[in-house]
C-alpha cells in the first residue's frame, strides 16, 4: 500500500494544479461523466478486433449528449509498436457523425514507469458542416509496479487541420487508476480537464470517467 499512496497523491496534487490553472482563463465551464465499455477479440497472433461503446452526459451530468459506437482492428507490428484503425458512429441530440481513425502507438518502460506515445489522425465523413480534420498526440505515464491497481497520468493535445478553428486549440490531462480484476477483465476511473479554444470563446469540460474491457 506505501508503494500506492504515493503515486496517488501525486495524482491528486497535478488535479488540484491543472484544475486552478484552467479554471482561471476558462470563459464557459461543463462537468460532464463519460462512460465506456470495450471489447479486445484476438483474431490471429498479432491480429485483434476492437469494438467500444460510449455513452456521455452533459450540460453538468443532466443531459443525454453522445451516443458512440467505435469498431476497429488492431496489429501489432513489433512488440512495442502497435497500428489501428477504427470506423467510429456518433449519435447526439442534434446530429449523426461518421469519423474514421488510425493510429500508431508506441510502449515502453523506463525502471518503475509504463510510457506511451499515441499519434492518431482522425478524419470527418459526410459532415453536415465543413469537416474538422485533426492530429492528436496523447503522452501517458503509468506505474507499473503499484500492484494491481495502476495510477497514470496522460496529456493530449489536437491539431485541426480545417474547419473554423484551425491550429491547436484542444487540450487534455488525465489523472486515473485502472484495476486488473483477471487476465480478462479490467476497470478504469479517471478525472480529465479539457481546455478548448474557440474562436470566440475559450471552453473548460471537467470529466470523471469510467470504463470496463473485457479481452478474450
């Protein structure tokens, strides 16, 4: 448990700075919850299907926003190097949206740590507007050898490429623990600060999220 704590309150204290320093500049704030389940089904040896559904609640958890359905395939290239593609489908309370991803993931440990380096493009299908075309880059860092339940903290920043707010205007921290119940399933909890920079106005969401994976 001393090997825990400390990781933790690490987490706790980057919350309690990023929360104060965004909270300063943001003009428009929303608390929103963010729930996910996620399927891992292996195909071949390096091979695997993804399948993820998301449900999200707004305007401060009182109001159905997102509806997400994601399916995808996974091969893992070199042990530390991981390509995905993935359809995802959107259903708000507006609209319909159709994205296509594909990403190139990178893993490894550095002594007590887990690194991680995402680089996704994400690209707008039959946009009902003009398309907002983006290159995330996502940076974690978890501790590997905390037991079964693992602190991490990740940071992810946009690039749009088009639309009205070209440039990088989307930023994100995490700050979370995920729990290994077995080889086959895991649950995750984390706090996650967006900063999000308009062209009028500059947008703070504060979320809790919660997820399930389940891996055959």
């Amino acid at each position: 448990m001393r090997l825990l704590a400390e990781p933790i309150r690490w987490l706790v204290a980057v919350v309690v700075v990023l929360s104060a320093g965004c909270l300063c500049k943001a003009q428009e704030r929303d608390t929103q919850l963010w729930t996910e389940i996620d399927i891992e089904l292996p195909l071949a040896k390096r091979l695997t299907a993804l399948g993820t559904q998301e449900f999200r609640l707004y305007d401060d958890v009182t109001d159905y926003s997102l509806y997400r359905t994601e399916l995808g395939m996974e091969y893992k290239i070199l042990s530390f190097l991981r390509l995905t593609a993935v359809y995802r489908f959107d259903v708000k309370a507006d609209k319909t949206e159709h994205t296509g991803l594909i990403s190139s993931t990178v893993k490894g440990d550095a002594g007590p740590l887990e690194l991680s380096w995402r680089l996704r493009f994400q690209r707008d299908f039959f946009p009902e507007s003009s398309p907002e075309d983006a290159i995330r880059n996502k940076f974690s860092v978890g501790f590997a050898d905390a037991g079964l339940v693992k602190p991490y903290i990740a940071s992810e920043i946009y690039y749009y490429m088009n639309g009205k707010n070209i440039g990088f205007n989307r930023f994100r921290w995490y700050a979370g623990v995920k729990r290994e119940i077995d080889e086959h399933h895991d649950v995750e909890l984390y706090y996650m600060l967006q900063r999000e920079i308009k062209t009028s106005k500059t947008e703070l969401t504060t979320v809790l999220g919660l997820g399930y994976s389940y891996s055959l």
